[in-house]
C-alpha cells in the first residue's frame, strides 16, 4: 500500500473489475475496488458551544495488488479528489463506487450538505445515523453495524492491519495548516486501511457470494436462512411455509400490544438485601449460550395461530399459552422482585397490600394486571404468592420445535464455533463469523417491523420522520419468522435463570438467613451468589444434568455440544458489590472489575481510593476528566471559529466532548436497602 502527499494530483487508480447486483429491479454495476473514507476533528468550546472542525480527510481506494490513501486538509479539497474519482472510474447512478465508514453518522454530519442524496438509495435505523447513503455513484456504507464493536475490534477480528491507539492526541487544537508527525499520519492512514480491508473481506465473504451488500449483521443471518429455507424446502415449499406464517402472524394492533406489554428481555436485579455493601466470597456462574440453548433444545414454542379459548389449568402444560392475568394481593416469597415496572398494565394498592417498587420491579401490589406467557406463569407461580387470581383473557396455539432450517443454521454455526475454538482459532475472521452468527440468531427473531421512514431532505438539508410511512401488512407477506418466537426464547432463558435461583434461595436463603447466604445478582444468563454451604453449586450440578438429558433428546449428540445450556463455574470473587440492575464491581486475584451502565469500564479504577468505597448507595460523581464518558453534540447550522489563529468553518459538523458522570440511587430502591442494611447490622454486626 502507498500513498500520495496532501494536495498532489490523483495518481493512476487501480485496475477496477466490476460485479452486477440487481438493486430495486434494476441491474446496477459495482466497481470490485475497495474503499475507506475518515476524517480527523478538533473541538473547540465557544460560548457554550461544542463545535467541531475537520483538519485532515483520508480516503484508501485499492484493487487486489495495489491502491494508495489520498489525504487532504479541506473540504474543496476532498470534493475535487471525488471529482477527480468521478470521472477516472465513469461512477453514476449505474455505474457505483462503495465506500465504507466506520461510524457513518458522525462523518455524514460533516459531508451531508456537500452533495445530493438519493431519497430512494438512503437507508438509517434512526434519525442522524444512515447505514447506506448514495449520491451519483458513490454509495456509502457504515461498517461498525455489521462488525460490531469499534474500529479496533474491527481490525482484531477482520484485517491485517490495526489501529495504532494512543498515536494521535485528540486534545491538541489543530487548524487545516497543523503539522502532523509521521506517527500520527500512520494513525489517519492506517484507519482508513484498515476499511479497505474490510471492504474486501466483505466483497469476497457476501457480495460475490450471495449478490448482495450487506447492511446489518442480522440482514446477513436473515439472508442465509431465507437461502436455507428454500434449499430445505424448494420454492413452492417455502412459499407454502411463509404462507403459514403470514396466517399466524399477529395483526397490527396485537403486534404493538405484545411487544409493549407481553415481550420481556433477560432478567437482570440484585437482590436488595444484599445490595449496598462488599460481599467478601462470591461465586460466579454462567449459563453457555443460553438463548442458542433454548432455540435448539425446547420444544415449546407457538407454531399455529394463537386462538382465544377459556381458560383451562391443564393448557398450560400442553399448548403455549398467552394470557392478561390480574392478581389480588400479590407479594414475593422472598426478597427477588419478579415482574418489571415497564410491563404492567394496571397496579393498585390496597388496604392489606400496598404498592411496593423494588428498583424498578414488583415488590408486591394489592392488584396487578399483567400480559404474560404460560412460561412467565410458572416463573409467577415460584417468586410469588396471591390472595386471588382472574384470568381476563387466555389464547393458545399448538407447540413444538422451531422449524428444523433454523434449528439446522444455528446447530451448524454453533458447530463451527465449537471446532474452530478447539483448534485454538478464536481471532480469525472464521471464528468472529460463527459466533457473531450463533449471537444473532435471538437478534432475528425479535427483530422489530419498523413502519416509520427516516430520510434525509435534500432542499432543506433536514432529516425527515415519516411515521407509519410503510404498511403492515405488506411487510407481514415477506416475513418467515414469528415474533411469538422470540417473545418465547427470553420467556424460556428467563425459566432456565430463574428455577435455578429459585431452587439456591430455597436451599441457602435468601441473604436473611443466619449465614446470609443468598443469590446475590442476577444477568440473563449468570448467577453471583454467596454459598458457604455449597450448596448451590449441587443444585446447579443437577440442573447441568437435565441439560444434558435435553441434549440427547433434541439429538446434538456431537461433542462439540458437549455443555451447551449448562452453567459453567465463571470466578470466585475475593469482593463482589451491587447497587442495583447493571451497577456491580468484582474483584478476583487484585484485579477490580466494574459494570456500571452508562459508564465506560475504566473509568473508576482511574478515580483516587478504592473502588469499592467510591461505588456507594449516597452516590457518586466523577469528573469529566475521570469518567472517560463522551457525549455528541450535533451542530446543523454553519460554525466558525478561530483555530491556532486559523478561521476553520464547516457548514455542519458534530463535536464530542468529555462529561461528567453521576450516579444516584431511586429514593424508594435506597430505602429498601437501607431497611435490609440496618437488619444486616442487628443479625451480623457492622
């Protein structure tokens, strides 16, 4: 690879061949040359504004032997490099040039007002982050949507070449005029490479392969498994399978009113009695791929139309049952709060049974509307107790296996991962595959239809929000999933958590015992725990082996499904301490470790004095200077600002800056764990 110095003429591009995709019916020609474009920002703080100037573009343009990074300090510039482009290679609307981004909204914010966007070629999950934008014949792309991560796990995973860390400080003010030592112009090139390589793995891994551009890593897995789906089937066959689908497919209205109150994620809480203060001896367990577990071995899922019916106890072992239930007085049986905030549907108090919130979930009510599945039923039916019950509504459908072309995708890639770790290839690209792969196939399932259209207005350089833009039901009529799938994978992920913590708190306590043993925290697919006995460890033991029996039964007898589902031994923690869902530190060997959310990993350990008495129920603060938070502030009007006596302007542009981080707890939260604190001092001392 080499490259020109700022400002000299476009040297002779690359040899470039081109491949046909077919693109809204219409055979568009790519150039196989492979692209990375970046730019390099200052900030600057004015009255209150955080602005922010680009002083250096780099853009890699390679074929399969040669290429080279142009780099420039302006924005004419660079539209003269696109000019030059442009013409060399004869790009239009027809003839395409695919550059990739690795954060494309930030780089759009800047270049967004420099050229004409095609409404009909622009594509964005949200407002200010596009994933594909065309203008003419260059067609952008995002790759940290489909890598996952950052650009240095990017490189990890996928490229030769990797990103220099620390090379080029981003606190020094620098004009387009700024001298750039060879370190930090090795920096700017070797990002720009390192895109450029993954735009060649990506045209020789999916493009060439299967005449497409992808867009998203769930798009990839949901291109496959169509594939699959016809390969299994045959096309008449997968047109009568999708025409099953559409028919149990939930009409718009059901749809919004499932996802709203009848789907839940992963059960992630802490125990309040156990919340506040260092645990000293912690155990950690976690479940091996659990939602890939659920999808491969249980049987419980809906695959006919939910049909409404009355309710009858016996259904719920049978069928799959959805359901909105009202319970009169209802209260946990132990201090683990089941039902979240977000899902209820109506909560009242009454004179025996008061409202009570457990950081964000379900104490007890003296009524309590909810949706839930024959699943969460038998979950409420563990952690709960209650005066009454009234079933308001009850539907069922038939239940069974996932169809075998998904279960076949996901065994086959499960598989490969097992294989490839085996040989010691956990960083190749192969390896990243199949697992990311395996990742994503719950990622699919709960995919959500999203009716609203986000486009960019090229007249008022403005972002457009259409709402409901797009119809349901033509959406529907494409579709070879079910969204009661993945409602039914979390319910069953929540089941395999939640009857192990269940069977420990019942063996051990439930941190009120006389040892003050107890599962302490819990995160969708892992226990921490504190056992003197030892007992948990045999109830999870147990449990491993009717994991095991299951295994047998859905017939993964190969090895490289040997512990699939089962809980694996994760750390012994010399400290372990929680504040609530996503607020935990751990301390294994000297080594302190921090999952706070919204707060970067590192941040505390950078703080003065030990993290475990920073990280307290009164709260904490750290500095901007500390927290290493950023923030985005987007700037849609034209800035000007003097940078090392240098006039730098940007008709749009986005700056980051540092800020500081607070954490608080809820007032109701620190009253529960201050009432179970104050009992901890009575029965053990301080």
């Amino acid at each position: 690879m080499y490259y020109w110095e700022i400002g000299a003429r476009l040297p002779e591009p690359p040899l470039a061949f081109t491949i046909k995709l077919k693109h809204n019916g219409e055979w568009i020609e790519y150039k196989r040359l492979y692209c990375g474009f970046d730019i390099e920002t200052t900030n600057v703080n004015e009255n209150d504004r955080h602005l922010a100037f680009m002083y250096h573009w780099q853009f890699c343009i390679a074929s399969g032997t040669d290429g080279f990074v142009m780099m420039g300090r302006t924005w004419p510039e660079f539209l003269d490099f696109m000019d030059q482009l442009r013409a060399r290679y004869d790009l239009n609307e027809n003839n395409r040039l695919i550059c990739w981004i690795a954060n494309a909204g930030f780089e759009f914010q800047f270049i967004r007002k420099y050229f004409d966007w095609d409404p009909e070629d622009f594509f964005a999950r949200e407002e200010r982050h596009p994933l594909k934008m065309r203008s003419g014949g260059f067609e952008f792309h995002e790759a940290l949507t489909i890598s996952g991560g950052s650009l240095a796990q990017l490189a990890k995973d996928y490229t030769l070449t990797q990103k220099l860390k620390g090379d080029l400080d981003f606190s020094i003010p620098r004009n387009s005029s700024t001298l750039l030592t060879d370190q930090e112009q090795d920096y700017c090139i070797n990002d720009v490479v390192i895109l450029a390589e993954w735009s060649r793995f990506i045209f020789d891994n999916y493009i060439i392969k299967d005449k497409r551009i992808p867009l998203t890593k769930t798009g990839i897995l949901r291109s496959e498994t169509r594939m699959q789906l016809e390969a299994d089937k045959g096309r008449s066959g997968a047109a009568a399978y999708r025409q099953l689908i559409y028919e149990a497919f939930p009409d718009e209205e059901t749809y919004d009113t499932w996802f709203k109150y009848l789907f839940r994620g992963g059960y992630v809480h802490s125990n309040c009695l156990m919340s506040g203060f260092t645990i000293h001896g912690a155990d950690g367990y976690d479940i091996t791929s659990s939602y890939p577990k659920e999808m491969l071995f249980e049987a419980e899922y809906p695959l006919t139309p939910f049909v409404k019916c009355d309710f009858d106890p016996e259904l719920l072992r049978t069928k799959c049952c959805i359901m909105t239930v009202r319970f009169k007085d209802i209260r946990r049986r132990w201090s683990h709060s089941l039902e979240s905030k977000s899902k209820v549907i109506e909560i009242k108090s009454s004179k025996q049974t008061p409202i009570v919130y457990d950081n964000g979930r379900i104490a007890q009510a003296g009524s309590l509307t909810v949706m839930i599945t024959s699943v969460d039923w038998e979950l409420y039916n563990l952690f709960y107790t209650w005066a009454g019950v009234e079933i308001l509504d009850f539907y069922i459908a038939e239940k069974g296996f996932l169809p075998l072309f998904i279960r076949k995708m996901l065994a086959k890639y499960y598989k490969l991962k097992a294989q490839l770790k085996k040989a010691g290839k956990q960083d190749t690209p192969e390896y990243i595959i199949a697992k990311q792969k395996c990742n994503s196939y719950f990622g699919m399932l709960i995919t959500r239809i999203e009716l609203s259209k986000i486009t960019y207005d090229n007249l008022r350089k403005d972002w457009d929000v259409a709402d409901k833009a797009l119809d349901f039901n033509e959406e529907i009529k494409s579709a070879f999933l079910l969204p009661q799938w993945g409602i039914f994978v979390t319910a069953l992920g929540r089941r395999s958590l939640l009857t192990v913590t269940a069977a420990i708190t019942e063996a051990i306590g439930d941190g009120s015992g006389d040892d003050g043993a107890g599962v302490i925290y819990n995160d969708t697919d892992s226990i921490k725990v504190y056992d003197p006995s030892g007992k948990a460890r045999e109830i999870i033991e147990r449990y491993n082996g009717q994991i095991e029996a299951k295994r047998a039964a859905a017939r993964l007898t190969s090895p490289e499904f040997d512990g699939l589902g089962q809980y694996d031994f994760e750390a012994h923690y010399d400290r372990f301490k929680t504040l609530g869902a996503k607020r935990y530190l751990t301390e294994e060997h000297g080594k302190v470790k921090a999952t706070i959310a919204g707060l970067p990993k590192q941040s505390i350990l950078k703080a003065e004095g030990d993290p475990f008495e920073l990280f307290d129920m009164d709260g904490m603060l750290l500095d901007a200077d500390v927290s290493l938070k950023k923030t985005i502030s987007y700037n849609d009007e034209p800035s000007e600002a003097y940078v090392n006596g240098e006039l730098m302007h940007e008709e749009s542009s986005a700056g980051i800056y540092d800020i500081s981080f607070t954490m608080n707890l809820d007032k109701a939260y620190y009253a529960i764990i201050t009432a179970g604190l104050t009992e901890r001092v009575k029965k053990y001392g301080d």
